[in-house]
C-alpha cells in the first residue's frame, strides 16, 4: 500500500463548553470546557476532530509523494484512523472515494484558504427563514435589541468635503431608483418564456466568442469577468414559464438555449424552497437562476492564486446586478440571495461541490398587489402611498 498525505488540510483548536450534572448536583457551576483539534480538509464535507498524536503523524507525511508507510516508519493505529477518515490518501482500490475528491482538489488548483472557506461555508439542509424567526432576528428593531446599533452607514474622513454639481435625471436614474429587491411574488402570475429570454440575454447570454488557441474558447457578455473566463454555469429552475415546460434546465450562452436536466423531485416549489434555505418570500417566483461556479475554468488562469476566488464570487454579484436592472426595465420583479443551501443544490444537479458549486441563486416574476413582506421601497418608487 502506497501512501500520501492530502492536498489542503489545515487545523483549529476548539473549546466546548458543556453541562456537567454530576457536577452541578455536587454544588459546583457544572460547566465544563473540553480542549480539541479539528481538521479542516478540502476535500471533506466537514471538520474531523483529531488527536495531537495524529497530527504529528500527518505532519510526517509529504503531500506530493506517495511512501510505503512500514519504510517511511509510519505505522500504528494513529495512521490507520488518518486513512479512515481520508486526511492519509490511499492508492488501495477500496480507498477510492477519498483518492478521488482529493484529486479533485489538486485538479482544480485551489488556493488553501479559498477552498476550506468554500468547503466548509456550504449549506446543507438548513432553513434561515426559521432560525432568523426562532432568534427573533427579522426586524431592524430586532437587531438593535440584540446588536446594538450597527457601525455607521459612512466612514467619512473629516476634512473639508467638495461638493459634486448635481446632474439631471434621465431615464436610467429612473430605472435605477426602481430597482428593489422583490420579496411578494405573485404566486398566480406566470411569466412569458420571451420576457425570461430577454433577461437572459442581457444577463448571461455570450454574445460573441473568441477562440485564440487550440481548446480556447472566450466568451463576450454584457458583465465583467475576472480574467474574461467567465466560470459561473447558469441554471434555470422553472415553476410556471408558459412555453416552458416545469422542470430544471441548464442555460447554453452561446446557443442561448435551454437544456433539460433530470433532477429528482415530485415537487419543484418545495425543492426551491430548500435550496434558498426556507426564504418563502423568494419560492413564489415563478422562475429562478442557479449560479454554479466551475472554480477549474478560473483557476486555469489563476493557479493557486489568494484573490481568485474573490473574482469568482464578484463576477455573480455583476450577474446580479444585470440581472435585476433587466428585469426592473421589463416591468419584472426580481431577488439575489446568498442563502443557500449548496449542498442540496449540489446533489440535485449532480455536482461534487469541489470544481463545482453553487454561489448564488436569483429569481424573477411579478411583484403580487400587497406588500406582506417588508421590501426596501423608501423612496416609494415599488409600494406607492
Ligand atoms: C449578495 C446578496 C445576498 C442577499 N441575500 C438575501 C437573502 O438571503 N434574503 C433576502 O431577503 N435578501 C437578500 N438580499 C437582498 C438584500 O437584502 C437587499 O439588496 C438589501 O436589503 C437592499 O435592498 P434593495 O435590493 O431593495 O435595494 C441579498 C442581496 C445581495 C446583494
């Protein structure tokens, strides 16, 4: 058996503090804090708790080299749980699912910190909606009472300012002002398949390609791109699109055509819900965008590289932007979140969650007639009166 350490492991010390009642029945406080390691593994869903023994192991195994253990004096029941818990990767063919997501990793050119705040950022099943409501986080009354206030809107220098000549309004100053994040979709109301058509192209539609070199391919769209790689896959989740048959798609910007893609589910609105985390106020639409980024397409430029991943995740709040400007300018409503759960998302569409993830998820409908949920309308441009 040949063996090598993994790509990206990194290590937290942790405290837990927890209630003891046999203490606390002796008449002593009863809180208890137990000390740990945990390590943080790229390609792991989750932290492992290990000993400092098997740190000490791990750190005598070389990342790049694979070693006969029993040679390199690595033997004992230390390295046997590593190699259970895959931070010792394996070439025996049992070992595969490890070896495999670890070399997922090493393909992707990942830079360490990047791929453990993306791996270990990632939702699964968890429902925000609910949380914010059980700790009464909602209102901005709410977070004053548990928070405090927030640091100030603007952190101005005090020198003397200059003040900036006003510039008359024209039509784009009036678009803007009514962009607001839409949270009272009309459930009823479907949107028509050319409306959806004509967001996309102004958003995620690759309006010409470039092709400098054998198997490269540069696409042209309306937003900015770190590197001009434009590494975010579109997916479209489509509830009641007339013409559109209900179902999960994948989005071509060049061909600016919809794919179908199987994904398992008797009940889209529910699976939806799931994905943005519980947010009911986002489910209504009646179509939605998922943003998944395939972190290699970027990573080819940006090896290894501190602020790729920072690009990446810019290049969705372009898109988002885009896609919020085309949709006010239709008349549409529309909503970005980051709230997501990524790992849900990430097995629906069959994605590993290491070169492919979800980033962010937006949506587009109509806005319904009453505001149950609060918007950010304070110059009434959306809620009038
Ligand atoms: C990256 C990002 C993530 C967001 N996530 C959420 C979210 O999870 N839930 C939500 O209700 N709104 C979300 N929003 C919307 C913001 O709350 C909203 O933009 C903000 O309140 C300002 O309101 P406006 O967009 O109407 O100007 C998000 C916006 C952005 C840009």
């Amino acid at each position: 058996m040949q063996i090598r350490r993994c790509a990206i492991v990194m290590f937290e010390p942790r405290s837990e503090v927890s209630l003891d009642l046999s203490l606390l029945l002796q008449g002593q406080a009863g809180l208890v804090t137990r000390m740990h390691w945990q390590a943080l593994a790229a390609h792991l869903d989750a932290p492992v708790e290990v000993s400092i023994e098997e740190i000490d192991v791990l750190g005598r195994i070389e990342p790049d080299r694979w070693v006969e253990p029993a040679q390199a004096g690595l033997e004992g029941t230390a390295l046997a749980r590593l190699l259970e818990i895959g931070l010792v990767i394996s070439q025996e063919p049992g070992e595969a699912s490890h070896r495999d997501r670890d070399q997922r990793v090493r393909d992707a050119n990942w830079w360490p910190l990047s791929a453990l705040q993306h791996r270990m950022g990632r939702w699964g099943g968890i429902n925000s909606a609910r949380e914010m409501r059980e700790h009464k986080l909602v209102t901005a009354q709410d977070l004053h009472a548990r928070f405090g206030a927030p640091p100030a809107a603007v952190d101005a220098p005090g020198t003397d300012p200059l003040m900036l000549p006003d510039t008359p309004d024209d039509a784009r100053d009036e678009l803007l002002r009514k962009r607001a994040t839409c949270r009272n979709f009309d459930a009823q109301r479907t949107l028509a398949l050319p409306l959806l058509a004509q967001v996309l192209k102004r958003t995620v539609q690759a309006h010409a390609a470039l092709r400098p070199g054998d198997g490269m391919e540069f696409l042209k769209k309306h937003i900015p791109s770190g590197g001009g790689l434009h590494p975010l896959e579109t997916y479209v989740v489509a509830l009641a699109v007339d013409g559109l048959a209900p179902g999960v798609y994948h989005y071509h910007p060049l061909e600016h055509a919809l794919r179908p893609v199987a994904v398992a589910t008797d009940d889209l609105r529910t699976l939806m819900l799931g994905f943005v985390s519980g947010q009911d106020w986002f489910a209504d639409a009646p179509l939605h965008l998922i943003q998944v980024a395939r972190f290699p397409r970027s990573f080819w430029k940006y090896r290894h590289h501190p602020k790729a991943y920072r690009a990446v995740l810019l290049d969705a709040g372009h898109l988002s932007q885009q896609w919020m400007l085309s949709a006010t300018e239709l008349g549409l409503a529309a909503y970005v979140t980051a709230a997501i759960n990524e790992i849900d998302v990430e097995k629906a569409l069959g994605l590993d969650g290491i070169d492919a993830s979800p980033v962010m998820i937006c949506g587009l409908g109509w806005r319904a007639d009453a505001q149950v949920t609060s918007e950010f309308d304070p110059l009434q441009q959306v809620w009038r009166g």
